[in-house]
C-alpha cells in the first residue's frame, strides 16, 4: 500500500511521490506537508499571534479551509513567544491560548488572532 505525499508550492499542494507506508517519515518533515489521499487542497502560511498582547506566537501552515480548532506541532515551521506549563499554551503575558494534546494544540476560542496568505483562487 502507498501513500501520496505532497508538496505546498505557492499555496497549492502538489504530489510529490509515491512512497511505501513502510518508508513513512516521523516527526517533523521539513517541507512534506501531509500524508493523505487527496489530490490536491489549498495551504495557507498563518502567524498566530495573542489576542491580549498581539505577541507572536508561531507560524503554522493551515491546510484546507475553515478555522484554526487545533494547530498541529508538525505544521508549526517557527517558534517566537510561547511557553508550555502543565499542559497548557500560555503566551509571555500569562493568558492561555491553547492545550497541549500530544501530536497537536487544542486552541482556546478567543484567546488568540491569525493573519496570513490567502487561499489561491481555483
């Protein structure tokens, strides 16, 4: 069985290759941006930012459409101001801005802004 990896190229994800699912890469990828079966899917770069201070956070490359409900920490390609205590996401000001769940961040509704590249028109 094989998996398509794609590739986000000017905001458009594009197959890259097929690769065996036992050759399947763990962790953080680099530019391989997902690991699914459809073709193609519109990406965004974003930078989340606090909704309190408007201090950076990180930047997160979003896939598909729809809010931001979690961030996965393989998307995130740079850190700026963050600090993880018992489990959860706090900016530098203290306000929590989201849950450390593992392979992704659950984000708390409110407590936090993005702004970045739009999605290409098809």
């Amino acid at each position: 069985m094989y998996w398509l990896a794609h590739l986000c190229v000017n905001g458009v994800t594009k197959i890259k290759k097929d690769i065996p699912l036992t050759d399947r890469p763990r962790g953080n990828c680099g530019v391989l941006v997902a690991c699914t079966l459809s073709l193609a899917y519109a990406c965004r770069m974003l930078t989340v930012k606090c909704a309190a201070c408007r201090r950076k956070l990180w930047k997160y490359l979003k896939l598909g459409p729809g809010e931001v409900l979690r961030c996965h920490k393989d998307r995130i390609t740079r850190e700026f101001d963050f600090e993880v205590r018992d489990g959860k996401i706090r900016c530098l000001c203290g306000k929590p801005v989201g849950i450390d769940k593992g392979s992704y961040y659950s984000m708390v509704k409110g407590s936090f802004t993005y702004a970045g590249t739009k999605d290409p028109k098809r």
